[in-house]
C-alpha cells in the first residue's frame, strides 16, 4: 500500500500538486505580498525535471 | 541542568523509505522519541499524513500517547494536526484529553495540509486549506478559553452551544504554535490568534534571510488583534546531523540525503516551490542545514539565532533518516553531549 499510495502521487502529481501552486500564489496576494519571482517560475511551469 | 535555555527538539514527519518495514518504521520512531527523553531534548513534534507512503504517522495523537508512557520528561506536540481535516471541536477535546494524561506535557501544533493529496483524497480544495485553519483554530480557541459556550458556523463545520466537559490540565491552556514554511499565511495566523510558531521555513533555502521579517508580521498582526506573540513560543527547525568530524558527518549523511530528495521530494511530490534540488550542498552553503562537528553544528545555531534578531524559544530539528540507524542516534547524543550545555 505504501508504493500504491506514493505511485498514486507520482503518477498524477500535476493533477494532485498542481492546484497548490495557485494556492500559495493565493496565501501571498491574500497578505498584500507580491508572489516571490523564484516561485512565479515553478507556478508558471508546474513542471518537474527529474 | 543540561543547558541555559535555549530549548532543543525534533520535528518528525517522520520520512521513512518507501519498502522499508512500516511496522520496524513506527518503532524506530517511538525508539528516537525514547532516546531523546533519555538526552534532556526539551521537546517533540509529531506529524500527520495520509498519502505518498513515506510520512507514515496518520494520527500523531496517537503516536503521543503511546509515547506519553514511555517517556518521562519531554514534551510532545502534534507536528502538525492539519486542522482542515477535523471537526475543531474533537480537536480541542483530544489534547485536553492528552494535556490531562500527560500531566501537561501535551501541546497542539496546527498547519492547513502539508500534502495536498492528503486534501485531495477528502474532497478539500488546496485553495481553502489556509483559510480553515484559520476558521478552525479561531473556533478552538475559543473553546480551549471555556468561558462561553460557543455558536459558529462555516461552510464545513458548526458549533451550536459548543462548551468543552474538561478545562485544559495545565493553566490556562497547553502550547498551541502554527506552522509556517513557504508564505506568510502561518505567521499572520499565529499573530491573530496569540499562539507560538514553528518555523519551518528555517530549513528551507532563503529561508533564514527571512525569518525576523516574518516575526515582526506575526507581531504586527497580533497587534492589530489585541494579542501578543511570545518569542519563548517561537521554534526554527533546521536539518541536522552531528559527528566527530565534519567530514564524516558530511560521509553520513550524503547518500540518505540524496535518496530522500531524489525518491520523495522530487520524484514523488514534484520538489514543492522553495524545496532546493541539493538541500544538503545548499543548505550547508547558506547555513541552514546543520552538518558538522559539534563546534560546526554550535556555530551554525549561533547564525541561525542572528537572523532571528531577538531570539526563539527552540531550535528543532527536522527527524531524517539520512544517515543509518546507528549514526543518527549517535549524532543526537553528540549534540546532547557537546552542543546543547552551550545553549
């Protein structure tokens, strides 16, 4: 169950991950901050490189 | 008395390798809880997750109160109950229930979700993680306050009339912090609410640089609510493994490291935002892993409490298995022995 359940993540992690990135942009603009540059990148991209 | 004030502790997700024995996991966990009391580390904070296989402690209440029985002096919090996940009324209920079993060594740590698959396989959007933290621990507090009963409503929980049957053990409530790692939600959080803080952004690249600007947000936003933020209550957890030597501290851990970054943070959750690629060489470079001799480790904990600009309460480190069994309780022992009398 544990290789399962991190396969699971592995395997669908743009679908399951993916709305986090909007969610961090969220908890910045939602304190008045403007979203760090470094984490603008990987929001637009929401790509792993492996 | 084993040191000057400065407390120390763990963070245990905890991280085990996928394959590995989870049964031999758990136990290698409560050993290194056990271990700890037998040290004088001050405390322990105990995490909750549900998916990806390698943080595999689902209820860390249950965790603490095993462990509660086996273990005299250090203090266990919940590293970090994911108040979205709960009704915030049987949240308050157990760890009253674990203040009084523990005679007062309980405390409450509280955090949106670390792992948004966790949140995902409950039907709860990432996007509202944050703002139910918030909801809940607002309702918590006022709980925990006992003074009226409590009537609340959101659009996932209700409380009608809501009053806890037992006050808190220890007056007038148990240590309640908020996590914080990559934005300010957790700091604005702990201010408006009154409560410590657990620094988890401490260990994360950059990460230090901005620590006594996130205090003074905590502070501000406190002050905008009537309350205050002790910095007694404020915890920084970094990684950290000692040796004699730094070259074999180094030796130790390089494999483990790159294995745990590599197989989990990487391959499995995708490397969230603000987790470098090399945690170790980073982290090293920038100070906020801690790998060395016990004079390297001391020094690195001198750095981190500059950046503080005032001060913390504890220095935590994050529970890892980059280095085998063996190595790793040596490596708590040596900072026992020659690290924490400095502090």
């Amino acid at each position: 169950m544990p290789l399962q359940s991190r396969e699971w993540c592995s395997e669908n992690r743009s679908g399951i991950f993916g709305p986090s990135m909007n969610a961090l942009r969220k908890a910045f603009t939602d304190a008045g901050q403007e979203v760090p540059d470094h984490m603008r990148m990987r929001l637009h991209t929401g790509k792993v490189e492996l | 008395m084993a040191h000057r004030g400065l407390r120390f502790g763990i963070f245990l997700a905890p991280f085990h390798r996928v394959g590995d024995n989870p049964t031999l996991a758990l136990g290698r966990d409560m050993e290194l809880i056990q271990w700890l009391d037998h040290l004088g580390y001050d405390e322990a904070w105990i995490g909750e997750h549900h998916s990806a296989g390698w943080e595999i402690i689902a209820s860390p209440e249950i965790f603490m109160g095993a462990a509660f029985e086996r273990t005299r002096h250090i203090r266990l919090g919940s590293g970090v109950t994911s108040l979205p996940y709960h009704h915030p009324f049987l949240v308050a209920q157990r760890f009253v229930q674990l203040d009084h079993m523990s005679r007062g060594r309980a405390m409450l740590g509280c955090g949106p979700g670390a792992l948004v698959s966790d949140a995902y396989m409950m039907g709860i959007k990432a996007e509202d993680q944050r703002r139910m933290m918030d909801e809940s621990l607002g309702a918590i507090m006022q709980l925990l306050a006992c003074e009226e009963p409590v009537t609340m409503k959101t659009d996932w929980f209700e409380l009608k009339e809501a009053r806890l049957h037992l006050a808190p053990y220890t007056y007038p409530r148990f240590d309640i912090a908020v996590a914080s790692a990559t934005t300010p939600s957790g700091v604005l959080t702990a201010g408006k609410h009154g409560v410590g803080l657990l620094s988890l952004g401490a260990g994360l690249p950059g990460g230090n640089a901005k620590l006594a600007e996130h205090w003074r947000m905590g502070e501000r936003e406190a002050e905008k609510h009537g309350k205050t933020i002790p910095r007694d209550g404020w915890r920084l957890v970094v990684n950290m493994h000692c040796a004699e030597e730094d070259e074999r501290a180094f030796r130790e851990v390089k494999h483990g490291e790159r294995r745990e970054t590599l197989s989990y943070f990487s391959e499995t959750l995708g490397r969230p935002p603000m987790r470098s690629e090399d945690p170790l060489g980073d982290g090293l470079k920038a100070g906020t892993t801690l790998v060395g001799s016990p004079d390297t480790i001391a020094r690195g904990i001198e750095r981190l409490l500059e950046y503080t600009e005032g001060g913390a309460g504890a220095v935590l480190f994050r529970a890892h298995e980059w280095a085998n069994r063996e190595d790793t309780l040596r490596s708590y022992e040596l900072f026992a022995r020659w690290v924490m009398p400095r502090f």
